[in-house]
C-alpha cells in the first residue's frame, strides 16, 4: 500500500503544487490520478520514488517512510513510465529492457533472458528486441517503456500519462494489455491520465485533483459516475457520466424478445403472419447457425410475395451486435441506437442470436434500475 499523508508541495517560489494530499493506494491495486492541467498529478506520483521531495507530510510504501530508504535503491524498486516512454535512443530495445536488472547486478546473461521474456510479455517479437527505439512506432516504444518498468518485477509502479501519445485503437490495445498484466502481476499501480475513459476502465479507484494540488473525491469508477461529489468533479469526469456509467451493468441483465426473430427460410406471408400478431414492426431475420441476416420491417414483409424465402429478400442491414454475456448496457444501447430498426441484436459467444432489445426495452431497464 501507498500511503499519502498530508503531504504537501511548496515551491520556493510560492507555488503550491500539491496541498495536504491524503490518499490510501491500496497493494494489487490500480489507482488512477485525474485532474486539470497543474493540479499536482505528476508531482504527487514523484514523491513516491523521491524525485520529489515533499515539503510536509510524508509518503509510505508499505508502512515504511521513503525517506528512510536510499533513493536510488528506492528507484530501483519502483518502475516508472512516462509519457513517450523516454527510452534510451541509443540502446537497443532489449538492453533499455534490462537497464535495472544490470544496475541491481544480475550480471549480463541473466538480465538478458529477463529482457527476453518480458519483451514477449508485453507482446512484442524477439527480433524488434535488437532494434534500437526510434526503429519502432509510438505505441511499440510504450510497451518496451512498460517491459523495462517491470524488468526486476518492482512491487511498484508509478504511469505517467504512459499511452497518451499514441493513437485510440493503439491506446486501446496497451490498456487491454495492461489489464492482462495487472491481472497475473497484481502491482500496486498508480497511473496518471487525462482521459477519463482510460480512467474508469483502468482504475479501481479514482483519485480527481482540483486545481492547488487538493483532492477533490477519491472512489470507485462506478461511485465517481454515479456520485460526483461538486460541479468541478462533476464537471470534470464529463456530462455524459449518465452513458458511462452504463458500462458497469452486465448486458446479461437484459429480457431479450424472440417473438420477432425468425429463420431465413420461413416465407413473407409468416413473417407477415408474425408482424400482425406480435405488433412488432421489425422482424430480424437469421440465417445458418442462427447468425444475423439482417431487418425486415413489418411493410416490407406485408407487402412481399408471401412464398418468398425470408432469405432472398432485401434486408437492412443488422448494424453491429452486442455480446450478451460480455457486453454491457453501454455496448447494447449502443448497437440499439446505431441499428435501423432502432432495437440492438444480442448474440451468444458463437454469434447466434439470443434476441433482440428496443430502444424503449432499454431505456425501460436502465430507467427502472438505475434511474
Ligand atoms: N520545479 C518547479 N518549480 C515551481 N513550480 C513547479 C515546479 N514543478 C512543477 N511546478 C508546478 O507545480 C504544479 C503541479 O505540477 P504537476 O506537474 O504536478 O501537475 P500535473 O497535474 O501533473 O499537470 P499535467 O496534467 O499538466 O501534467 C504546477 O503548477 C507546476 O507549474
Ligand atoms: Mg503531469
């Protein structure tokens, strides 16, 4: 655990970079720092590996003072990793990978082998180890700064912004990875960012400064959308917190219909037949091993030839599905908004249709358990 306490930061020339700061990262944990620009995110995290000295309070790791440990034994027991990875330009992946096992006196071969196996770790390939970093992109460069803060598997490790410089579908994949990780390492993480997103998905808990290096509210993800404690928290963590939220409820929660979903060799008159009695004006139509074909209104198929195969008529398109067991409401009012007929396709882990949602279904779940 990472103990704040009290702990304060006092420029000589007056600026107070960080006030009072109490705050508790619990062991195995990922806690997330949030927070305008200035509000005292990366001097907080610098105090841990005495980079910064606090001018009050003090910084705990495990109940023990940093002040007490030698910082650069104390760095070392601590990864760090910055935004742009700040790798050394003109050492080869593997030996930036290896720098804290060879300063801890593994010896050559054995930091080498340490270098090896976290390079593939972190999902890189042994021949990109002998490149050097400016032969690598952003987003490549960002997982070897990761691999060499976890080469002498530090219990710590302090992220600064450490994906913000690469781009969505690239920072999407290193978060991915960083949950794989976290989920076999169980480091005690504190990681800085700006995007909120990044925060809730990453986080098990939050930490929002407010300008003058003060906490504003430190929670869960899912108390910090539900329960922003001011406007400024509230202000910060987005107006749509409401959609965000979603994403902590299961898809699985769902009543999904099937009365409206039919097979691709039935004929237009029973689609038809379906519509009528049903009152729905959208039919799904589904094809081999039940996969979504696509839409049918209840027109189209009233005024279709009635021995026609659902199959060889035109249909809208079914837009994109949502996983009912992996999804969340989030994923499901999402497909539900981007579809045509206005009602999502739920799907099982081999992509046949469980059934399907409306708009006002969801709305009606969502309303009735989280309103
Ligand atoms: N050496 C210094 N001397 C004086 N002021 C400093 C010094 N280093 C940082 N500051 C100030 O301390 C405050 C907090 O800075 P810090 O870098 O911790 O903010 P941050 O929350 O990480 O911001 P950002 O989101 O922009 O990275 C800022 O006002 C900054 O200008
Ligand atoms: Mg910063």
């Amino acid at each position: 655990m990472i103990t704040f306490e009290g702990v304060t930061k006092r420029y000589p020339d007056g600026t107070v970079a960080l006030d009072g700061l109490d705050l508790q990262a619990p062991s195995g944990r990922t806690t997330v720092l949030v927070g305008s620009s200035g509000s005292g995110k990366t001097t907080a995290l610098r105090t841990v590996n005495r980079l910064v000295e606090p001018t009050g309070g003090r910084v705990l790791i495990d109940g023990t003072d940093v002040r007490e440990r030698d910082p650069a034994l104390l760095r070392r027991s601590i990864g760090y990793v910055i935004q742009q990875a700040g790798l050394f330009p003109h050492r080869t992946v593997l030996d930036n990978i290896a720098t804290v096992p060879l300063l801890l006196g593994w010896g050559r071969r054995r930091a080498r082998s340490r270098a090896a196996e976290l390079l593939e770790l972190v999902g890189l390939e042994a021949a990109q180890g002998r490149r050097y970093p400016h032969q690598l992109s952003g987003g490549q460069q960002q997982r070897v700064g990761v691999a060499r803060a976890l080469a002498a598997d530090p219990p710590v490790l302090l992220m600064d912004e450490p994906f913000s410089a690469v781009d969505p579908v690239v920072r999407a994949g290193l978060q991915e990875e960083l949950l794989r990780l976290q989920s076999e390492l169980h480091k005690t993480v504190l990681f800085v960012t700006h995007d909120i997103d990044e925060a809730v998905r990453l986080g098990d808990g939050i930490a929002v400064f407010r300008p003058g290096g003060v906490l504003a509210q430190y929670d869960t993800p899912e108390r910090l959308l539900a329960e922003p404690v001011d406007a400024f928290v509230e202000g910060f963590v987005g107006y749509d917190r409401g959609v965000r939220r979603l994403s902590f409820f299961p898809a699985s929660r769902l009543d999904l219909h099937t009365d409206a979903v039919l097979d691709g060799g039935r004929t237009a008159g029973a689609a038809a037949r379906t519509a009528a009695s049903t009152g729905e004006p959208w039919l799904l139509v589904t094809g081999a091993d039940r996969a979504p074909l696509g839409w049918l209104s209840a027109e189209r198929a009233a005024a279709a030839d009635p021995d026609r195969p659902l199959e060889s008529l035109e249909l809208e398109g079914y837009g994109h599905i949502f996983h009912v067991e992996a999804d969340s409401l989030r994923a499901a009012l999402d497909a539900a908004m981007l579809s045509p007929a206005g009602r999502a396709v739920g799907v099982d882990p081999g992509g046949a249709v469980v059934g399907v949602v409306s708009q006002a279904d969801l709305a009606a779940a969502i309303w009735g358990d989280h309103g």
